[in-house]
C-alpha cells in the first residue's frame, strides 16, 4: 500500500518535472504509469509485453483497455491516453482530430495478423476461392441473391449457402470489407454475425454449407474442427501460413498491426523504454499469443522509425 | 362430462403447467451451472485467485479484476443506497400529489428501463471528464450507483406502500412526529423489502460490463487497486476479454472465473435473504 502511494508520488514528480530531470532518471529505476487503450485484436500482443515488461521494470504500472481501435483514437485524440492498439490505420478523420488538438505521434508496426476463410471439415467441394468469388459472396448486392454454392461456381453443389462472420463493429469486420468488397464497412446484411469469434468457430464446424471468416489464431486453435480455404488473388491459390502470411504471398486477406505512439507521451523516459521494449521482444512474443510476426528487417525499420521520431541518434 | 370434472381437469392442467415452467427455469440453471462447474471448478486455486492476468492461461489469475469488483460494489452501495432510499421516502411520504410529482414518477420508472450503455455514455461526460474522475474506480461507481437508484427508489417505495396504514395511524396518534414515525415504524417494517431490492440492484452492478468499459475500465491492470482514484478492471471484463480468446485454455480460466463471480452473487443474496427473515421476524402487527 505504502509503496504504491510512493510510487504514485514518484511518478507525479516525474511527470510535473518533465525533460529536464532526463539525464539524472535516465540512471535511476524507471518509475510512472503508461496508459494504452484501442483494438482488442491488439490487445493480446500488449498484454503479452506489458507482462514481460513488468519483469524488466517493475515499478511502471501499463494499464491496457480494450475500446476498440475506434474508441481508443478518440482517446488518444484528447491526450487520454499514451499509445493506441490499432487493428488498421488511422483514418482521416482522426488524423485531423490529432492535429486539431496539436497531437503528434508516431505509427508503428508491430505485427501481422492473417485473416482465415474457413468451412467445415464435412465440406468435399472447397478447396480454394478467388477474391473475385469472395467479392461475389459478400458484397452488398449479393443480399438475398448469392444463396446457393452452384451459383458461385458451377461445379460446386446446389446447396445453399451459410455465412458466417465478425460483427460490424470489429476491426476484422472492416479490414476483411476492405480488401474483399474494396470498400471498408459495406457488406451484405444477411449473414450470421458474432462478435465472439469462438462462436463462429461452433457455427461453421457443424454446418455443411457453412463459409465464414476471422482471425488466423482461431483457426490455428481450432485446426481439428474446422477446414481452411486458399485465396487466390490471380496468382494461384495460397493458404495462410506462418511462411505467406509473413511474404505477403498471403494477399490481400493479411494486415498489419499497429500501435501509435504520442509525442508528448514519448518525452517520458517508461515510456520510450516500453516502446522499444515491444519492438525488441514482439518477435518472440507474437508466437505466444497467435499472430505472425514481423522479419527482423522489418523491425529494425520500426526501431529506426521510432528512434527518428525521438529524435534519438543511433 | 360434468362440470366439475371439467373444472378439475382445467386445475390439473394449470397445476401441470405451473410446474413445468418452474422446472424449466430450474433445469436450463442447472444446466448452465453444471456446465460451468465442469469447465471451471478445476482451475479455481490459491494461484489462480492470488494472480495477475498473464497470455499464459495456465499463469493467468484475476486478483485485480475480483478486487476492482469488490471496490465498484462497495463504493456503489455507499453512493447509491442513502441516496435511493432517500428519494424513496421523499416520494412516497413527503411528496404530495401534483403535476411535477407525476412528472418525477413517470422518468424514475422509464430511467429503470434505458440500456446501460447510456448510463456509460453520460458517466463518460460527467463523472470521468467533466468532474476529472478519469478512468477512476469512483467515476464507475458513480455510473453503476446512478444505473442502479431507479431500482432502489422503486423498491423502497413499495417497500413502504406495503406497510399497514394502521401502524402510520397509530404512531401519529401517539404523538410521534413524522420522521420518528418513519424512522421507527416504517422504514424497521419496510426494510425486508428494501434490503432484498438494494441487494438485487447490486447484483445487477456487479455484472455489467459495458457501461465500465465506455467508463473508461480497462482489462489488463497489473496491480492491486488500493484506493478509489486507482484505475481498474471487473470480472465480467475480464471473463469476456478470456471467451473471445482462441487459446482453449483461456475458456477455462473464464469458467473459473464465471464460478467466482456466481459464488458473490450468491453470497449476496444470502444475505438479503438472511436479513428479510431476521427483520420480518422482529417486526409483528
């Protein structure tokens, strides 16, 4: 108790001293508090290092929320919070948000995250899909039209057809718009929607003429139950691996992870330790907790880019 | 058939049904509970009590998340029962009859009714920025206290409609004023009712989710909340962060966890039961 409240005292005085106390902090314990809010599809990644962080500097309380990459930018566009999980890039709208309010911040990469098209294991006829098909499938017009498997391709039987998929509200949801429809957040209505997706995982692996998509790790948990469908994007079809997803072979149905970054949260020491505690370790940690993650080229060019953004010469 | 066979058939069959939906009820809990206990009960230890949350499952524990509930329940009972009950009483025995009355009436019951996202919504603008509580364990109790008083006043003004008019007459014929007749006649025969009513409300609280979260609840809080200013995360965060994770052994840890926040639910409940019992014994007319 007594040593919380010191440690509070600690980190008030910090923050209150600012940069001008950098050189004596630098030598001593990292002491203060982060605050990090956004995607819940991040949130597994930050989990993971603000745990391992904790081991290295234990006197800094990370705090991780799970508003939504949405919900975690307007946050992070009133100074709330110090870094944002997102699951895309941020949008115009909250970029001009950051500038109104004199927000600076620096995007980082930090992963990758495959999304899966799945079907059931008792599903003889699909193999492989091309965007264009899944374009077909999902599109808006295909409302109550696109009803039948033969209707998609000829050979493939006169059954009808169950999708299955994220919620509107999901970052997956956009992202999967995105690339598939072309535009983000326009899709037909009439599927089966889960915000869990360990539902659509129960959904799909029962139902013969189910198709559905999500996140890469709940297929790779579920690889018993569940079937996996290669994209073709017109260079033949390729399924989502570790090896795809990583060279990008794997398109367009792979996306990269960010954090964002503030500047003003950035001048505290904990903070910039962090940052490039997660750079260091996201390599080994993405494994734990089910994404891919990035070659070390690709993280060196983060650190570079976050380095650059401190103002920190190598 | 004569009528009164057909009258005994008709009572059957009411009987019949009358059983048949309680054994519903009963079973579908049954079976959720055994469900739960079956995935769960095994992971319930000292470890996993004593714990922070981890990416590990098996490292996982929900020490902040079962302290965080346990603060939002206690601060929310402190702010919202005086508070309540005290509107209750307004209403029902001070207040007269008049427009503005039935205006008072009329929003109370509809508040009772408006989706507890709202309730986040304007906790958000009031409490965490406007009075600067932030993401603050008391700016969530603040929000939950203001969720759950349209339940407590309902609950404390039935509570007193239901005292024998007798016991007010009597007590004004003695000369007993009109807060001696409330504070020792009415409110000791009402507070079974009003008890049951603020535990019932409280147990709701402790269960939301989505009011917290736009609150500004987190879900990964690495340390012990020790003061109402700390941030905070709850069970039923917690529990929902663990089911929308692929790792199998999450859902595991989620069941634990559903056991643990079943088991406070229960433990309150006992309470009020225990309690309605002790006072209606006391209290004779």
């Amino acid at each position: 108790m007594k040593k919380i409240v010191y440690v509070l005292l600690a980190a008030g005085f910090l923050a209150a001293c600012g940069g001008s106390h950098k050189e004596e902090a630098s030598s001593e314990k990292l002491t203060g508090a982060i605050s990090i809010d956004g995607s819940s599809t991040v949130y597994p990644l930050t989990e993971a290092v603000a745990e391992e962080f904790k081991a290295t500097a234990p006197e800094v309380r990370v705090t991780v929320g799970l508003s939504g990459t949405g919900g975690g930018f307007k946050k992070f566009g009133r100074g709330e919070i110090d870094i944002n999980d997102a699951s895309r890039t941020i949008k115009k709208a909250e970029d001009s948000t950051c500038k109104t309010a004199g927000i600076d911040f620096c995007e980082l990469k930090v992963a990758f995250d495959g999304l899966a098209v799945v079907v059931s294991p008792e599903n003889t006829w699909c193999a492989d899909i091309t965007v264009a098909e899944l374009k077909m499938i999902w599109e808006p017009a295909a409302q109550g039209k696109i009803m039948r498997w033969n209707q998609i391709r000829k050979e493939w039987p006169n059954e009808e057809i169950h999708l299955f998929g994220p919620g509107v509200e999901s970052g997956t949801y956009d992202y999967f718009t995105e690339a598939v429809v072309g535009k983000s957040h326009s899709s037909r209505g009439d599927y089966t929607a889960s915000e869990d997706d360990n539902v659509l995982v129960q959904g799909i692996r029962n139902d013969k003429n189910a198709l559905g998509f999500f996140g890469l790790a709940y297929f790779t948990e579920n690889q018993d139950k569940l079937k996996l469908v290669a994209v073709n994007n017109g260079n033949g079809a390729v399924l989502p691996t570790e090896q795809t997803v990583k060279d990008k072979t794997y398109a367009p149905l792979s996306r990269p992870l960010f954090i964002y970054v503030s500047k003003k949260a950035a001048e505290r020491k904990e903070v910039v330790e962090f940052v490039k505690f997660y750079l260091a370790n996201t390599k080994t940690l993405t494994k734990d907790v089910g994404y891919i993650a990035m070659t070390d080229q690709e993280i060196e060019a983060e650190v570079a880019k976050f380095k650059a953004f401190i103002g920190e010469t190598k | 058939m004569s009528k009164y066979n057909r009258n005994y058939i008709v009572d059957k069959t009411f009987q019949w049904f009358a059983i048949f939906c309680t054994a519903f009820g009963v079973l579908s809990l049954l079976l959720f509970l055994g469900n739960i206990c079956f995935d769960g009960i095994g992971r319930i230890n000292w470890q996993f009590m004593t714990s922070l949350p981890s990416r590990l499952p098996e490292k996982a524990g929900i020490i902040s998340a079962f302290v965080g509930t346990l603060w939002i329940l206690v601060l929310t009972a402190i702010i919202a029962v005086p508070v309540g009950v005290g509107a209750g009483i307004y209403l029902e025995e001070y207040a007269g009859k008049s427009r503005l009355f039935d205006f008072f009436e009329i929003n109370i019951t509809n508040l009772a009714g408006v989706p507890s996202i709202i309730y986040g919504l304007l906790g958000l603008e009031v409490f965490a920025r406007l009075m600067n509580m932030g993401g603050s364990i008391l700016a969530g109790a603040c929000t939950l206290s203001l969720l759950i008083l349209p339940v407590i006043i309902v609950a404390t003004r039935e509570s007193l409609k239901a005292v024998p008019k007798s016991l007010r007459e009597a007590s004004f014929a003695l000369g007993a004023t009109k807060w001696q007749t409330i504070r020792m006649q009415l409110l000791p025969a009402a507070s079974g009712g009003i008890v049951t009513g603020i535990i019932l409300s409280l147990a709701r609280a402790i269960g939301e989710t989505a009011p917290l979260i736009v609150v500004g609840a987190l879900a990964y809080v690495p340390f012990v909340p020790t003061s109402p200013t700390d941030e905070f995360t709850v069970m039923p965060i917690q529990i929902f962060n663990w089911i929308s994770r692929p790792q199998k052994g999450f859902a595991i840890d989620a069941a634990a966890a559903i056991i643990i926040l079943l088991l406070i639910t229960f433990v309150m409940n006992g309470i009020a039961l225990y309690y309605r019992n002790k006072w209606q014994k006391k209290v004779k007319w």
